[in-house]
C-alpha cells in the first residue's frame, strides 16, 4: 500500500461530499460547506473511516451521507488493492470563508506517516501558490 493511494481514496470520498452531488452516498443535494459555515470555527471535520462528524454541527441530510461512508472507503480501497486497515486516520476538515471553500484532508497510515494537504473548489483540486521564482505551483503536502 502506497500512503499517496490512501490519500487519493480519502480525496475522492471527500471532495464527492463537497459537491453536493454525491453519487458514492446517493445524496444529491449535500450542502457540507454551509454546515461547516454554521459550525464553531466555520469548520467541519468528518471521520471519513467511520462516518462520523468528530467536530462542528452537521446537517440531518450529511449525517445520513456519512453513514455509507465506511462501506465506500472499504471498496475503494479493495478497488486500490489495499484493506481499510492499512489506515489509522483519516480526516477531512471542511472550511469557508466568504471568498473559498475547501477542506484538508489529514491521513495517518499504518506505518504511522502522517500528511495533510489542502484542497478547494468543486472539483476539489489541490491549492496552488507561487514558489519562491514566482512561478504557480501547488501547495507541497506537509508531513506531520
């Protein structure tokens, strides 16, 4: 098991919430980012192993979403060639703002390698930022 794999699972579980429309869950009208605008801080953080919210104020229609969670994450990452096992943590901090939203997905492997990377937009895409020579890049994922 790859730790980028695990994060690209925990990624995609994550920004099918995002949208509003998630496909994965078989909700179509998710609103995560007002939830996370209603919530102390503006944020939301979503267990994504267990379908759970771990902290903020979220919506009858999400909590019902994060329920399939957990059987989503499992066949994603049977699909990767991997169990759900192989990772200790995986959290998605959704936040706003008035100008963004977006959300950090923070995973923890079973090797205990932790990263986080930050996300915004639908489709959620990595952050992009200028490099030192002022050219766009993205935003390095950060090891914990």
């Amino acid at each position: 098991m790859k730790h980028g794999q695990l994060r690209a699972v925990a990624h995609s579980i994550a920004d099918s919430l995002a949208g509003g429309v998630s496909l994965m869950t078989g909700f179509y009208d998710l609103r995560i980012y007002e939830d996370a605008m209603r919530s102390e801080g503006g944020i939301l953080t979503v267990d994504l192993l267990n379908g759970r919210v771990v902290r903020g104020t979220p919506s009858t229609d999400v909590v019902a979403a994060l329920l399939r969670i957990p059987k989503e994450f499992d066949r994603l990452c049977s699909a990767k060639g991997f169990v759900r096992s192989d990772c200790r943590r995986a959290l998605a901090h959704f936040h706003t703002t008035p100008i963004t939203q977006g959300f950090t997905l923070v995973i923890e492997d079973n090797s205990g390698r932790i990263t986080e990377a930050d996300f915004h937009g639908v489709p959620a895409r990595r952050v992009m930022e200028l490099d030192h020579l002022g050219r766009l890049r993205r935003r390095a994922i950060r090891r914990l």
